[in-house]
C-alpha cells in the first residue's frame, strides 16, 4: 500500500513551523511525525503540502493511496484499523478525517460517499503550535515505549547516579559520565552517538536524539526533547528543539520550540509565565493578532535558521519566524517577522542573499549543503511574508 502524509486543516496554526516542512516533520517526543508512522506501518511515506514545499518533499501516487492526516500520532489501534481500510472507507475521530482510501481515479474526494468509521480511542493530534511542547510528555512516554519495546539498553555506566534505572534506554555509542539522571518521573531516552557532559542533571520524561550533546552541569527537566546533532546547557524546561539548534551556554529555555538551525545567545532567557499568572498569548498568523493559548505556562517559539545574540531576553509568549537575527538591549517585541534584523532599538529587513550567506556557514559546519530547494523555500517566504516586516 502507499501511504502519503498530508497537512490537514492545522498546517496555518502550526507556523512558523510549517513554513519550512510540512506538518509530517515536526518533532514531538522522540521522532518526528513521519518517523513514527513509517516506522509502525512498516513503510515510507510521501506528502502533499504546500507548493512550494513540493520539489523537496513531494507526493508520490500510486493507482491506490491511504491517505493519512499528519497532525495525528500513530498508535497501534489506528495503525491496525488503517492496515483494514477499504476503498470509500475513512477514519474519524471527533468528526475529523484521521485516514482515507482513495485511488488515482479520482478526480475529488467526496466523504459523503464514504463510509466513516468512528475510533473510540484516544489520539495524541497536534493542532496548534504550543502543543508541541505542551503533548511533549505523552509523545516521549509513547515514543520511548515503541521504540524500546523487546530491546536491550546499552549499560548504564558505573560512575552515572540512578534513579529509576529500569526507565532509562542507551543507545549504541552514547556517552554519559557522572551526571545524574533521574527517570522516577518519566523515561530518559539516549539516542545513538549523543553525549551527556559532566555534572548533568536530568529528570525525564527527556529524550537526547542521535548525535546531540548534553554540555557541562546542564540542568534539564521534563518534558523535554533535544533533536538529532542538537547542542543544549544552561537549565531547559519541557521544550522541543527539531535539529540542529543550539542553545549552548547558560541562560533560561523553558515551555518552548526551537526549529532547525536556531542558535541560542550566550546567557538568553524567556519568559514563560507572566508577573500576573494570567494565561499566555501567541501571535496567531491566520488571523494576524494574538489569540490566547489557555496556558499559565509558555515561553519561546522560533522558526528554522533564526538566532538571538547574547543576553537576549524574550517575553512570555513570544513567536520569532523564520530566518530572524535578533540582538540589542531590551526586550524584543512578542512577534518578531520572517527574515527581521535587529532588535529593541530598531529592525530592518535581513536580506535573503546575506541570509543565505550564514545558512551556508552554518549548515557546513555540520556537514549538511544548503540545498537549491533549502534557497527557493526560504526565497519564497521571504517574498510571501514582505508585509509583515514592520
């Protein structure tokens, strides 16, 4: 069968994130949504997403499809009621399309011809963009569980303090060393090659992905992911980094996403609850205003290939788009737009040539090109986005 991943009627509340992926490749727990359906289904994936998303992530289709909505997590229930599907046959949940059968026939899809099959059980759906850190816990929780399942763990090693040992799972390669990890509250998940530096304090639900470096007497408390070749210190608190971000010195990351190729400033904080405990709002770019998130708690949400200098302070709720240079005194406004240079004291537009220039820089040093699709991506959010460079 061919699966294919599509953004489904969430794709404008999880900006900034989507600007640069689709919704099947943002990280939440240990992997990211299409990591996990590829690995239950036992197959690979495609996607339809936004066009000019396409070149790089693109659709294939086959004469019979299952599609399926990316905003939701596998589980086992789901995955087993897919591998049943049938042509007009859909799967809701709370009146919402999760999967259909479709084939390559088919001019539209008219789901008043289908036949919906309602799933009683929970699943974890990713809506809006604080949940990526707010359902951080549940994923990691069922990430760790099917990833580990009927596998063995790497060894503890001995000059490492322990609680909760039975919780904890070691990939091959990783390194760890006098730092203490404490799993009573939830699983602690050590990806392959990753490392955790001296004088770590750690307390799960946590997950360290492949290649990702915990630095000196880091202090980290769940839920929190830190994504493949990701570098943290400092004290970190239930937040999501995708990939290649760093948030390497001291300084405060809590209730907050970072994207790809982000880098924290050295002694950078962010709020995440307000003086008067009221609930937090974010910048919604649908409606173009702030919308209120229900939260008591949330901090820092930052798009791909966006940095802050150091001692950057952010307000409660802040959201900084994509491609964003940000430094200077004082506090930054609480929405900072696509390809912004500046700060407190004034802001320009970063111009995507000079822009391209540092994702060059940056992307090599890990070994990564900077794609003619990473430029015509950024290009066009550039170009789409002027407007809201105030």
């Amino acid at each position: 069968m061919n699966y294919i991943l599509y953004d489904g009627t969430v794709r404008n509340a999880l900006l900034p994130f989507t600007f640069t992926r689709p919704v099947a490749d943002i990280r939440v727990g240990i992997l990211t949504i299409r990591e996990k359906w590829e690995r239950y289904l036992g197959n690979t994936t495609t996607t339809v997403t936004e066009e000019y998303l396409a070149d790089k992530y693109p659709m294939v289709e086959m004469d019979e499809n299952i599609m399926i909505n990316a905003s939701f997590c596998p589980n086992e229930v789901l995955v087993e009621m897919i591998s049943f599907l049938q042509p007009f046959q859909a799967i809701v949940k709370n009146n919402e399309i999760i999967a259909f059968y479709t084939t390559s026939d088919q001019d539209e899809v008219d789901f008043d011809s289908y036949e919906l099959i309602e799933i009683e059980e929970d699943c974890l759906q990713i809506e809006h963009s604080w949940d990526i850190f707010q359902k951080n816990d549940q994923a990691i929780r069922e990430d760790f569980e099917f990833i580990t399942h009927e596998r063995k763990s790497q060894p503890i090693p001995n000059t490492v303090q322990v609680l909760g040992a039975e919780n904890i799972f070691i990939e091959e390669g990783a390194i760890l060393n006098f730092c203490i990890l404490n799993a009573t509250t939830g699983p602690i998940y050590i990806g392959r090659e990753a490392e955790i530096m001296e004088g770590s304090v750690i307390r799960g639900p946590f997950a360290l992905c492949d290649h990702a470096q915990v630095k000196l007497a880091t202090k980290i408390y769940g839920a929190t992911t830190v994504g493949p070749h990701c570098r943290v210190g400092g004290e970190l608190n239930n937040s999501v980094l995708f990939a290649y971000s760093n948030k390497g010195h001291d300084g405060f990351l809590g209730n907050a996403v970072l994207g790809e190729w982000c880098n924290i400033g050295a002694d950078s904080n962010n709020s995440n609850l307000k003086n008067n405990y009221e609930s937090v709002k974010l910048w919604d770019y649908e409606t173009e205003r702030f919308v209120n998130t229900g939260l008591q708690f949330c901090g820092l949400m930052m798009g791909d290939h966006s940095k802050c200098g150091i001692n950057t302070m952010f307000n409660t709720g802040t959201v900084v788009g994509v491609s964003a240079n940000i430094f200077g005194a004082g506090f930054p406004r609480n929405y900072i737009a696509n390809f912004t240079w500046g700060g407190p004291q004034g802001s320009q537009a970063y111009m995507p040539a000079k822009a391209f220039e540092t994702a060059k820089v940056v992307m090599s040093r890990r070994n990564v090109a900077f794609s003619a699709y990473d430029e015509d991506i950024l290009t066009h959010i550039f170009n789409e986005t002027k407007e809201w460079q105030k």
